[in-house]
C-alpha cells in the first residue's frame, strides 16, 4: 500500500517536493502546516467527526480563517474527560472517529477526489471503489490508554493509520541511526494493544529491520529473552526502563557477552541521566563498546512515537510535521510559550483517519519545551521536542496532615533513588494511615541495596536515603525496609506485570479526592 498521506507534501504548494520529510525550513514546514489543518478540517474533520462538527461549529471555527500559528487558539482545547468513557456512556470515545456516510462522503468530498473515485468506479466498478474507501475509513485496529483513575480510552486505527504507524517506524529507524542491512533488534515492551509494542513492531516492518517482539517477561520470561539474545545477537535492545534495568542485570549476573549490543531504545517511562549512567555501566561491564541510550517518547491519542537522534547530548524528540502540529502552552493560562520554554504539549492531528483529535492537551510537562532550529547532531530541521518531560501523573496530592493537602512531585523522588548507586531497585507503597480512608496518608519505602553496600551498613544507608528524600522533597517517608533483591523483584511484579509496580498507590479511590489529577 503506496502511504498515500506523503502526497500531502506534494499537493500544496512546496517549492523542491524532491526534499524529505525532514530538512524543510520552518517556515516552510509552518505554511504547509497550516495548509493541511484546513484541508484536513474542511474535507475530514467538519464533515466525518461528530465531535468536532458540534465543537468547531459551537466555536464559529471558519477553517479557511486558520492562516496563521496564533489563529489555532481559536480552536477549543480537548482533554481527557472531554473523551474518556464514563460510565453512563461507555461509547463516549467514538465521538472522535471519522465516520463517513455515503451521504457526507458526496457532499464533501473534493472535486479532484472525486473525479478520481468516478474514474475507478467507471475502470474497476463500485465494489472497488467500497474497498478503497473501507480502506481508508473502517477501523481495523485499537489502542487503549492505560490509567489508574480514569477508564480506558480506545483509539482506532484504520489501514490508513497503520500505514502511518509503519511510516512513523520507518523513521524512528532513521533517526536513530540503526542500519537494517545488519542490525538486528529485540523488542522487550510487553504484548498489549498498546501503542509501545505496536508501534516497535511495525518500526521493523517500515524501516525493513530483522526484530523479535518477546513481549516481555510476562510472556517469554527473562530466561528466555537472555536465551534469544545470544542466539540473535542483536545490535538495538528496546523496551521499559525498569525492565530493560532488570534484564540487563541478570544478564551481567550471568557473566553473558553483550558486546555486539550497540545501544538501548528506552520508552514508556521517564529515563533519568542517573539511569542512562546505569545501564551504560552494565553494558559496558558486558564488553559493549560506547553503548548509546535513546528514548522513544509517544501517547496513545498520538497513536505513533519519536525518537531521539545518536547525539552525545539529547537533541530531543523528532517529530513528523507532514502529520501532526504540536504546540506547547502554559498550562495555567493556554497560551502558548516561546521556543525553549517549558509547557504542556498539546496535540492535533493533521494526517490521519479513525480517531483524530484537535488541540489535545496531553498532561505531559516539556522541561526545555520545543526547538525550531536545525538539529546540532542529525542536522534535521523537523521541530524537536526537549527530551525531558515530567507526566503530571506522577505529581500526586497527598493528605499529610489533616489540615490539607500538599502536591507531592515524585519525579523528585525517581530521579534521587536512580541516581543513588547504593540503591539496586525500590518501590514506594502509599496508603491511609491504619487503611482508614478518612486518616491522613502514609509513604512506605521498600529498598535492595547494591551487593557493594556491606549488609552491617545497611541500616545506616537507609537512614541516610531517608534524610536525603526530606530534604529534596520536605516529604517525610514514614518508613523504609531494606529487602532481598529476589523479594523485591517479586513485589514489583517484574517477572508478571505489563509494567512493574514502582509507585503502588492503595488509598481509597482517587475519585473521591478533589485535587488529584487524572492519571492515564
Ligand atoms: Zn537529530
């Protein structure tokens, strides 16, 4: 299937269509952009999504009135509890999905289009044209949001959609400077329709790349996933930090020989430097030489991911200009923030079909925000975002006295433990005081020190962990039990969870506390 949606490039008016996806310059990249939102609201959006229909009409949107990046603001901003299924209407999602009907394909379709549908149903007859119109518009696949708090969220996928994922990975595996003629991937993301492992799997088919999709522990084990590495040898291991961590560790407990692994693609989570330093030691130790650690960043309503180039210092995420607009705003006010500064990004699909969204505001903090200049490694020019990001998931409201609440970011907490080469893996627990869901919360600490650290001192280190965390977070952990690293890979559900249990919230449910955002 020819990726019909590079044509877009084409269509408008560029000046060189021989240039890539990649090296335009901003202004080009803006002027096309801005053409696309309005031929995608005009011939997509106002005619095929109910949602939006009701939205941009309600706001008196004119698409054709959408020439500039600051006329975008007069487009409403969606979020999560605009699309997440409630109870009462389990189907609330559908709402964002494209659904033509022969009626509104007729009326809206434009004239070029529909001469060229005319023509094949004339050359090939009508069931023809039905299939290439199926093609385009019936949802064939689904990704589902993940979330504590609110219910799962589906995203649809039509052929169309999987052609863009697939194009998406053709460009992961060119950004991150991985070469299909000899390099071999394994993929650790756990099987689920989520978009991680999708999208890892169908970065191999696009950019024509040998990889094994494990699944993850859950599903191969990690005695198996060690067994498939040596036997594959592959050059690119991909998967969840933690778990990475965890594979990694034992495989350098069992004196293995990784020295054909030329780096880690790292998504799903947050990766601190203290965990790039990390794993690079474990990889080195295993005889890799100048191992790179890349993060993958990506979110189910995007429905693809980006990638960081090979540069020693992050040059950040590439995203794909010919088939979204990010923006990044303040979070307080809306408005948008100058290149450089940090916000929330928010989201808008320019190519797609099945589950499209407009100005989505995705949650995700962007410390150092987006970059329009040429990239100092790659030389790409595509907007870039900065590589760290703080999930607001991870800011949590707690009751820690009972007079009120405090907003406690964890990251904090993440980064400190991962950059502590004492501590091997921990897990914070938070609960009510005497599981009274009305009594104040508590935080609980579980720790496996490193073997370094001599077992007659280790109550000593956890006293020194505990002080350190107070003073970086004026939290008071309420306790710290120091464990066998066997049991607390147990309690972290490593070896049988889709992603392990790092931060267990057990209070009573987060719907009943005011403050507390909703987590995916
Ligand atoms: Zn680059």
């Amino acid at each position: 299937m020819s990726p019909s949606f590079i044509r877009g490039w084409e269509e408008r008016p560029t000046r060189d269509s021989m240039k890539s996806w990649d090296r335009r310059s901003s202004a080009e990249y803006r002027e096309a952009q801005m053409a696309l939102l309005r031929s995608f609201l005009k011939e997509q959006v106002l005619p095929f999504s109910p949602r939006y229909r009701r939205v941009l009409g309600e706001a008196g949107v004119d698409p054709d009135s959408l020439r500039e990046p600051a006329d975008l603001s007069r487009i409403p901003f969606t979020t999560k509890e605009d699309i997440a299924p409630t109870k009462d209407d389990p189907q609330r999602s559908r709402e964002i999905v494209l659904q033509p009907t022969p009626d509104s394909l007729r009326e809206s379709l434009p004239l070029g289009k529909k001469v060229r549908l005319g023509l094949q149903k004339w050359v090939s007859g009508e069931e023809a044209v039905r299939q290439r119109l199926a093609r385009e518009y019936r949802p064939v696949s689904v990704f589902f949001t993940t979330g504590r708090s609110a219910l799962p969220t589906a995203f649809l996928l039509t052929r169309f959609d999987i052609a863009i994922l697939e194009e998406a990975g053709r460009r992961i595996i060119e950004v991150a400077e991985i070469d299909p003629a000899q390099d071999r991937l394994i993929s650790l993301f756990p099987y689920a329709p989520h978009l991680a492992f999708w999208q890892v799997y169908y970065a191999g088919l696009g950019g024509t790349v040998f990889s094994l999709n494990t699944g993850g522990g859950k599903v191969m084990g990690t005695e198996g996933i060690l067994q498939s590495i040596q036997k594959i040898r592959p050059a690119f291991l991909v998967g969840i930090p933690g778990y990475m961590y965890h594979v990694l560790r034992e495989a350098h407990g069992a004196s293995l020989d990784l020295s054909f692994v030329k780096g880690l693609g790292l998504g799903g989570d947050q990766v601190t430097p203290g965990f790039r330093t990390r794993v690079k030691e474990l990889l080195e130790g295993m005889g890799a030489t100048r191992p790179r650690v890349q993060s993958v960043l990506g979110f189910t309503e995007a429905r693809k991911c980006w990638a960081e180039c090979p540069g020693e210092a992050a040059g950040g995420f590439h995203t794909y200009p010919d088939l979204e607009l990010i923006e990044i705003v303040d979070p307080a006010t809306g408005k948008p923030v100058a290149e450089g500064e940090t916000g929330e990004l928010v989201y808008t699909t320019l190519t797609g079909r099945g589950s499209c969204i407009l100005r989505y505001r995705t949650g995700d903090l962007i410390v150092g925000g987006m970059s329009f200049q040429p990239c100092p490694h790659c030389g790409r020019t595509v907007p870039r975002i900065a590589s760290q990001l703080e999930r607001v998931s991870n800011l949590k409201s707690f009751q820690l006295s009972k007079v009120k609440g405090t907003l406690v970011n964890l990251n904090v907490l993440k980064d400190e433990l991962e950059n502590d080469s004492r501590v091997e893996e921990w897990q914070l627990v938070i609960k009510n005081r005497n599981d009274d869901p009305f009594d104040v919360d508590e935080l609980h600490l579980n720790l496996a020190l490193s073997s370094r650290v001599p077992e007659a001192e280790h109550d000593a280190v956890a006293t020194q962990i505990e002080r350190r965390l107070f003073q970086i977070s004026e939290v008071n952990v309420n306790s710290i039990r120091v464990l066998p690293l066997r049991q607390l890979l147990d309690l972290l559900g490593m070896e049988t969870q889709l992603k392990e249990k790092r931060i267990v919230d057990l209070r009573a449910a987060p719907a009943s506390r005011p403050g507390e955002p909703v987590t995916r």
